[in-house]
C-alpha cells in the first residue's frame, strides 16, 4: 500500500511537461504565444487570467468579450524534453522555441497580439 508520503514525495519529484502553447482567436487568426514549464499550470493560469477585465492585453481581452471561450483555440505546439544534465535550465531553449514558433505562426499567416 503506497503512503501519503510516498505519494507527496512522488507529486514533487515528477517532472511537469514543458513547452509552448497558443491562444488562437480563430476570427481573426491573431495570436498570442506562451512558454511555460508547466505546460498544465500555464494553461490554466491563462484561461483564468484571460476572463476578468484585468487582463493587460486589451485586444485578447475585447476578443474573448465578443466571441467567448468558443471563439478561441488553446492548445500545445511543441514540448520540451527534459534533459538530465546536472544544472540544466530549460528557460533558454522554452524561448528559443518559442521564437521559432513565432515565426512559423506569423508565416503561416497569423498575427501576433
């Protein structure tokens, strides 16, 4: 039988896929681009952050007015493997793929917000 502990102790030593995420308005094919290292957490994070009026991107925030939650695609672009180097941060290569992401976004017609 697994303890409390051992389960507490396997939640912290998980490793949380990384990597990037759009919101994709789908009107009007603006987007915006996110890096996180906890993709799960950075995803939620931004659907809770995008619904009240303290949003600081006021041309997301008039599109989620206007056309809700079913106006808009969010999902996973690309993951990031971890690797296990000793002092490996994953920080550096999130935006680089993020950059990369940014242009294949924006030559596939996108705009960014």
């Amino acid at each position: 039988m697994t303890s409390r502990a051992d389960l507490k102790r396997a939640w912290k030593e998980r490793r949380a896929p990384m990597g990037v995420f759009v919101i994709r308005h789908l009107a009007s094919g603006r987007f915006l681009l996110h890096a996180a290292l906890d993709l799960r957490a950075g995803m939620n994070r931004l659907q809770v952050e995008i619904t009240p009026s303290t949003n600081p991107n006021r041309a997301l925030l008039a599109d989620w007015q206007a056309d809700g939650r079913a106006g808009f695609e969010i999902r996973v672009v690309d993951e990031l493997a971890p690797k296990d180097e000793p002092g490996w941060d994953p920080r550096e290569e999130l935006g680089a793929l993020k950059a990369l992401w940014q242009e294949r976004l924006v030559a596939e017609g996108g705009t960014p917000y």
